[in-house]
C-alpha cells in the first residue's frame, strides 16, 4: 500500500494543480505542489526502511491483470529492491528540495499552477520507470517523462527558443525511443517476456541459453542502449540536452540532474545480466562512456552560459556513469548517479539562485564578485565544485576515481585516459565557473549591481542540506586503499542486484581478480594531482575575471575556441545532412505525392463522376413520359440480352 501512494501523491497533486486550482494564488500552489512530494518522499523512506529491516530482499508488488493475449502476460505490478528503493528515495527527497526552492524561484511567474502540475507529473512517470517489474510499465514511464521533459523546456513557450528547444528534446528522445521499443520485441520474441523477474530467472538460474537467444542478447542489449543514449544524452543523441537549459532553473535541476537522464543508467543496472552476456555491446558502451565524458567536457571549458557549463557538465558526467556501466562496474556507475544526483543539483540551484539575484542574466563575463552579496550561495556552490572536480574527502573524489580505477582495470589504459583527461578539464571549467561568477571585480551593470543581495530563504535551505549531502554522501563508499574507514558499503549494499551469469564469467574475470593497492593509489594520485594543477591553471586565469593571459592563449587557439565555441558544429551537421534534407522530403511529399498524386486521384474520380453526371443529366428534366420512354427503353434492352 505505501509503494503505492509513493506513487499516486505525485500524481494527486499533478491533478489538484492541473485541473482543480487553476485560479488560486501562486502559493497555494507552491504547497500543493511540495506537500505532495513530501508526502511521497515521507511513504518511500518508510517503505524503503520496512524492505531493508526484512533483510532488504526485493520483492514485487502485484497490482492488476493488465496485458494478456494468448500465453503473454504483463501485469501491473512493481519491483521493490535495493536498486529501485534507492532511485526512489533520490526522486522523491531531492524532487522535495527542488519543488520548495522552484516556489522562491517561480514567485514571479502567474500560471505557476501549470508549472507544479507538469513537475508532479513529471516525478509520478519517473517513479513508475524506476518501480515497475517489466519493460512495458518502464517504458510508460520512459515515454511520460519525455512528455513532461518537452512541457517543462517549453513552459516559457512564447518564446520560440524555448518551444523549439523542448521540441527538440522530444524528438531526439523519439529517435532513441525507437531503439528502447526494438529491445522490448526481440526480448519478448526471444525469452517470451518482458518482465525483469522472469528474464533473471531464465538468465541466471534456467538452463542453458540457446544458441539464437545467446545471439539475440547482443542486439537486445544494443537496441536497448539506443534508447539509453536518447534519455542519458550520449553521443550522438546527447544534442537536446544543453538547449534544455531554456527551461527554468529548477526544471535543470530535477530533471536534467538528479531523475530523467539517469533512466539510461538505471535501465542497464536493471538488466545487468543481460549486458554481462553481451561483451561486445559491453565495450560499444564503454566507448561512448569515454568519448562523451571528454567530449562534452571540452566543450564546457569555453562556454559563458552558467547553466551552459553545467549541462554539458551533465553529459560529460553521464558519460561516467555509462562508462562505469560499460566495464562491468555498475555499482560504481550507480554510486556517481547518487552523488552527481546531490552536487549536481545542488549546483544548478545554486546557478539559479545567481541567475534570480542578477536579474535573470546567465552570462558569467558579466559577473564576479559575488560572494560578497551572496555568501551563503557562494559558500554552497564552493562544496558542489570541489564536489564534482573530485576533491579529496568530499563525494566526486569516491565516486570518480572508482569509475577510473574500474576503467583501467576493464577497459585498459586508453579508456582510463579518456576518463581522466574529463576530469582533468572538470576542474578547469568549473573552477572557471566559480571564478568568473563569485571572485574578482563585480562586471555587472550599476542598476544590477545595486540590486545584488543573497536570495530569500526558500530558495537557499534547500541549497545548504544539499551542500552536506555532497560533502558526506561519498564516505558510503570508500575504497580499500584509504585506511580507517569501512569499504566499500555502497558496492555491499547493491551486490544483490549485480549477477554475472556463468555462461559470461571468462568475459570479466577482473570483477573477481585481486590487484596491488599500490596501483590503485598510483592512478588515484595522478588523478587527484590532475585535478590541482587543472583547477590551479584555472584559477591563475580567471581569479579577477579573465586575464591577459587568458585573452592571449583565447587568440593564439582561435581556431580551437571557435571549433569548442560552436559545440564541434554538430548542430549544424545534423541540420545540413539529416534535418534540411529530411524537411526537404517531406515538403516533397506533401506538395507532390500527397497534394498532386493522392488528392488528384481522389479528387479525379470524383471529378470523373460528375461529369458523367453532368452529360446525362440533360436529359433528366423531370418530363413523366420522358422517364417512362426511358424505362421502356431499358426493359426492351435487358430482355432483347435475356432472349438473343
């Protein structure tokens, strides 16, 4: 019962706001809003606790009969484990602190009714990804989220930007969607189901695959990857991701940080046993892991956009967690999704809480010196940057560096270089980041200047519990090369969830191998120096806004800046070869195949009718004997064919 109305207050409050509340006042919004995740959050941590003191096994949770034909069944039911009682928790808790800080931020907008629907909306489809026992009811919620995704961009839709920016994340979504829906036949059509359940009884305790299922998990696993790349913004569909900054702030962070994009993430969690049978989409994913980790990234290092800088943050940090994913190291890939789910929305807040104060202007070159206004952001924001560049103690330097460590170990030095050359430009951008906004002269207008003050308390409470989440989050997982302290507690806590299947053993035999200690403190020192020496260079550049030296080494790469400036023109390659032409296509067909073709054969026939309509018709004139003689006529021929 708690499972569920974990569910339906969500939903509940989508409705009230929605339909029923339309013309209250923006606070009693706001609380409708809040109170529902609250709410939710308040049935999943005791859900979540009642599981974990029954020895935490998972166990599903049947609803109703839903889908059936022939021996096929799909019922409507959930899955409650460590995996997906975790991902609710981050929904529901961090969903909480988003919703309260969204009623400081949006206190200017009228429809906000309009703007805590969608999001409750948007946090109901999420749970049911992350709760339901089959594909189907997971791909409801893939789809659902993607719905809210384009209503939550596009909230501010008078401005075309920004209905073309959620337009494009819905179609982009779409491209991967047909991937996700490809996976779910062949997974049917091979293991006649789609229940996560049953596909981990045949996988891990049936017997022998056969030969075509052994196969079919190749393209399974793939096609469902398609889909990850859409939702996880991978290359190459990760283009929808930084144009969903048009939305507002707290859009960012609930669903472009913490819920919808670690879909991807979670779907190959989940089906773990499927991807350890498949080493060869294994390594595919691995690979775009490591391109888009340091692709993304060196594309933040230039930006001016603040909440530019951190989308293609998030990119590059789910290029991580795909990567983890990718050699075998889901519970690392896991751990970085918690702790990118804290310091991550913690950092888009805190971008949004600076965007309030300077009258909503994004660009940091007409920032600094911010933290003389703004203590208390500045302070929180200062613990999500050293959070996410992976300094030491604080949770991106336990959740990084065992992504790396696990990297190197399967998937050799070149992806482990991949990955550490990301992080290596993660500190220079958003020790960037933190320079050009809270350090140095202020560069701002005098009238904004004059305005600039720390934000209301509604918006910075949220930011401080978020702060000390990032700062202690990453102590659950601990490697065994620091002393003193227990290993390792979140890779224990989520191994039930993990299953290698003895048909794939041979393929990662360092899941189980034992390595020197040493090695593993050698590549986290060379991480952890990389991270100084590139937040060092950042800060001797940026410290009093950009320097000499800055503008100098901008010119002397002008052809570098401008390439990483404008994204490695993939946009535009996209337009040029897939968008135009497609556009071109289709005014072909509507203007000539269905305009001239269909409708002319539609529209001729009726034509032709008409005018043998019309040369018969003079003789009707409505003349009685006329219309005998023609009856006579008629008889006379029929039976002159009857007898002769």
């Amino acid at each position: 019962m708690l499972l569920w109305l974990v569910i339906l207050f969500p939903l509940l409050g989508a409705a009230l706001n929605g339909l029923l509340l339309r013309k209250v006042s923006k606070t009693v919004s706001h609380i409708v809003g809040a109170s529902a995740l609250i709410a939710s959050f308040a049935c999943a941590l005791t859900a979540y606790m009642q599981m974990m003191s029954a020895g935490g096994e998972g166990q599903v949770i049947f609803g109703f009969d839903w889908l059936e034909a022939g021996g096929f069944k799909a019922p409507f039911q959930f899955i409650l484990d460590r995996l997906s009682g975790m991902m609710m928790l981050i929904i529901t808790g961090i969903g909480s602190l988003i919703h309260i800080y969204a009623g400081g931020y949006m206190h200017e907008e009228k429809a906000t009714w309009r703007f805590f629907s969608y999001l409750n909306l948007f946090v109901f489809m999420m749970l049911l990804l992350v709760l339901g026992d089959n594909l189907l009811i997971m791909f409801i919620g893939w789809e659902g989220v993607g719905l809210c995704s384009y209503l939550l961009i596009g909230y501010w839709y008078e401005d075309d930007a920004n209905a073309a920016a959620g337009m494009k994340a819905f179609l982009v979504n779409r491209i991967g969607d047909i991937g996700f829906l490809i996976g779910v036949f062949l997974c049917f059509k091979f293991f006649g189901t789609v229940s996560f359940s049953e596909l981990k009884d045949i996988i891990i305790n049936g017997n022998a695959l056969t030969g075509p299922q052994l196969e079919a998990v190749s393209w399974i696993t793939l096609a469902l990857f398609i889909g990850a790349c859409g939702k996880s913004a991978q290359l190459p569909l990760y283009v929808w991701l930084p144009d969903a900054m048009a939305g507002p702030t707290p859009v960012s962070a609930l669903i472009h940080a913490a819920t919808m994009v670690t879909a991807g993430i979670y779907m190959m969690t989940r089906l773990n046993f499927l991807y350890f049978l498949a080493p060869d989409t294994q390594m595919i994913v691995a690979s775009v892991g490591a391109a888009t980790a340091l692709f993304a990234a060196t594309i933040a290092i230039v930006q001016n956009d603040i909440k530019k800088v951190l989308a293609y943050s998030t990119v590059s940090q789910l290029g991580y967690m795909v990567l983890a994913c990718g050699v075998g190291a889901y519970a690392g890939g896991v751990f970085h999704l918690f702790t990118h789910a804290c310091f991550k929305a913690l950092l888009f807040l805190g971008a949004g809480s600076v965007i309030v104060a300077m009258h909503h202007k994004q660009d940091m070159q007409e920032m600094g010196g911010l933290r003389k206004y703004m203590p208390i952001t500045h302070a929180v924001m200062l613990v999500g940057v050293l959070a996410i560049i992976g300094f030491p103690g604080l949770a991106g330097f336990f959740s990084k560096d065992e992504i790396l460590w696990k990297a190197w170990i399967g998937g050799g030095p070149v992806i482990w270089g991949m990955g550490a050359m990301a992080a290596v430009c993660t500190a220079f951008y958003m020790t960037r980041l933190l320079m050009l906004t809270f350090y140095g002269p202020n560069r701002s207008d005098h009238h904004t200047r004059e305005h600039l003050h720390e934000t209301s308390a509604v918006m910075w409470a949220p930011l401080v519990v978020l702060a000390i989440l990032s700062a202690v989050v990453g102590y659950l997982n601990v490697p065994h090369v620091i002393p003193g302290l227990p290993h390792l507690l979140f890779e224990h806590y989520l191994s039930p969830i993990i299953h290698v299947p003895a048909a794939a053993a041979e393929h990662w035999p360092h899941l189980t191998a034992t390595y020197s200690h040493s090695l593993e403190l050698g590549l986290m020192g060379i991480s952890v120096l990389g991270m100084f020496l590139s937040a060092g260079f950042a800060i001797v550049l940026y410290k009093n806004g950009p320097s000499p030296t800055a503008i100098k080494l901008k010119k002397s790469f002008s052809g570098i800046h401008k390439v990483l400036t404008n994204k490695y023109y993939v946009d535009e390659f996209y337009f040029k070869y897939i968008v135009d032409p497609l556009k071109d296509m289709s005014l072909f067909l509507w203007k000539i195949v269905d305009t001239v073709i269909i409708d002319g054969i539609v529209n001729g026939i009726g034509q032709a009718f008409m005018l043998v309509a019309g040369l018969t018709s003079f003789r009707m004139s409505g003349s009685l004997h006329r219309h005998a003689m023609v009856v006579m006529l008629g008889i006379f021929c029929l039976l002159t064919i009857l007898l002769f």
